[in-house]
C-alpha cells in the first residue's frame, strides 16, 4: 500500500465515522423528542445507558 492509498483510506474510515456519528446522535436526540416517556425511562435508570449506546450504533 502506498502512503497515497494509506492517507486515502485514513481520510475515508474519519468521513465514515463522522457522518455515522453524527446521524446515529441527531436521530437519538430526535427519538427522545418524539418519545418523552422512553426519554424519562431512560433518565429514570442510567444502568438503561449500557444497552442504549451500543443499540444506538446499529440503527441505520
């Protein structure tokens, strides 16, 4: 692999990752919107956290 195709893939796995990152937290932050009562739950019991993020992640 050349540097060329190294930095081509680092800049591509960066773009990658922002764009999901950004969407998956504007959509949960839209679904807490529209759900306030799975919003209050999950304020209500943090230990839901450990289940949510990684749930999070796989909405596509």
């Amino acid at each position: 692999m050349t540097m060329r195709e190294f930095v081509g893939n680092i800049i591509m796995l960066m773009v990658g990752g922002n764009d999901t990152t950004r969407n998956s937290l504007s959509g949960s932050v839209l679904a807490m919107n529209r759900f306030p009562a799975q919003f209050d739950l999950l304020r209500s019991n943090p230990s839901y956290l450990d289940s949510f993020a990684p749930e999070l992640s796989r909405v596509p």
